[in-house]
C-alpha cells in the first residue's frame, strides 16, 4: 500500500509538471481502435472518426481531432510523428515507433506540438489553469525571443552557405523568407524535445531504470530540416563541409536551454 500511495504521489508529480493531465485523457480518447484511423504506405485511409475535443480552461473551443497510424516508408517519412494543425491529426509513423515506450514519447511529443497550436489559436488560457506550471514554462519557453534571434542567426548563416551549394548544383536559391519561417519551427521542436525529455525523467525517478535527456543529434537535425522543408534529401545527400559545420552548430542549440 505505501508504494502504491508512493507510485501515485509520483503520478500526481508528472501530471503537475508536464501537460500530462491534459494530453493523457485526450490520448486514451483518441487511441480508441473504433476511432482511430490507419493510412498505408500509398495515403490509403480505412476507419477512423475524429473526436470533439475540448481543451480544459475557460472558454476553450472544441477542436475535431484524429489519430492516424501510418504504415508509411521510414525512409519516404523521415520523422517518427507529426502533428498537422490544418488537418487535426495527429499522426504516428509506425515503423519508427516499434517500441510502447517509443509510441509514448511519440504521442506526448505531438501531444505538445497540439497544445502549442491551442496556445497560438485559442490563447494560452484554453489550455487550462493560468497557474499550471507546466503551462507556465510552456508558454514562456516558446515565447524566448532571444533564443529564436539566435536560432534564426544560425539558420541564416547555413542558407547562404546552402545556396553557395545549390548554385554549383545549378538549382535556385533558397530564399531569405525560409529562414524566417523555419527558425521558429526549429525552436518549437527545441522545446518540445525539452518537454518530452522531461517526462520522461520524471517517468524514472524512484524506479531502477535510466532515462536520458534527449538532445537534438546531428542527424535529428537533418531529419528536421528535410521535414520542415529548409533543405531537399538532395541538398542532405551534397552536404559540404561548411554547411555540415553549420548543422553542427545549430544542435548545439540545446533542447534543456528552452525550461527557463
Ligand atoms: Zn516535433
């Protein structure tokens, strides 16, 4: 019974610090196999109906959201999840996430990216009590505007020297505007990688096992910058050595800086 008590406390401690007890009834929602929606390798989409979900605070609008497992090619879909704000889904590729602790993260990192699109839609206040922490650190860490400054500081230096590339591969630039809108996006995985890392820390404490924080990787970069569409597979596949040098740098733009 004590450690049941303990286990508990220790849930209650997750669902305080992190948008757990916002993002698990909606998850258990929309997990349900008769609501789920599955889509093969070819967009093909069998089952599936979408949920009215309402936000927890005040005044919150009902948004219609789906699940939707994807069979698609690892190698076609470079990244593990994705949520689509425009189409209200949330989606899991499934090859990437062989493990349920792999789905976990998975579904709590898109989970973020959706209560960050309430956040911008809605206000931060549809989210839930204007005290929780968790919304707090959330709100704050994407509104660093230093952080942004700098992330698009670096991604500006990597576009002209992608463009001293492209233009020995004869293809057009890519222009100045890019950067400004794939920077913010970059922070916004920043922190989402922040928030999911720290769940899963805190997932760990008391137990026997062993969580690490996750820190964009050079690779993870490069997946990013494929998926928010700053470089092509091509560009990725040319890399010279001053545009690998400026990857490098942007990683180092580390995920822990984004908890203020
Ligand atoms: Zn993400």
């Amino acid at each position: 019974m004590v450690q049941e008590a303990v286990a508990s406390l220790d849930e209650k401690e997750i669902a305080d610090r992190t948008l757990s007890d916002l993002l698990f009834p909606l998850l258990t929602e929309l997990s349900r196999p008769s609501r789920v929606t599955w889509r093969n390798d070819l967009g093909a989409e069998t089952g599936g109906k979408p949920f009215a979900y309402k936000p927890l605070g005040k005044g919150a609008r009902r948004i219609p959201l789906r699940l939707v497992l994807d069979e698609a090619d690892p190698k076609v879909q470079p990244v593990g999840g994705y949520y689509n704000d425009s189409r209200h889904e949330i989606v899991l590729i499934v090859r990437h996430n062989p493990t349920v602790a792999d789905i976990r993260e998975t579904l709590f990192h898109e989970g973020i990216h959706l209560a960050l699109a309430i956040m911008r839609s809605q206000g931060k206040a549809a989210l839930g009590d204007e005290h929780d922490p968790a919304i707090e650190s959330l709100d704050r860490a994407i509104n660093k505007s230093t952080a942004i400054a700098d992330m698009k500081n670096r991604l500006e230096l990597l576009r002209r020297d992608l463009n001293i590339s492209r233009k020995q591969r004869s293809l057009a630039d890519v222009p100045a505007t890019t950067t400004d809108t794939v920077a913010p996006e970059l922070w916004e995985e920043a922190v989402v990688f922040a928030a999911t890392s720290y769940l899963k820390l805190l997932r760990v404490v008391g137990t026997d096992e062993h969580a690490q924080a996750d820190y964009f990787t050079f690779d993870t970069m490069k997946l990013y910058l494929e998926h928010y569409g700053f470089m092509t597979k091509a560009d990725l596949g040319a890399l010279t050595e001053e545009e690998t040098k400026r990857i490098e740098l942007l990683k180092t733009q580390t995920p822990i800086a984004a908890i203020p």
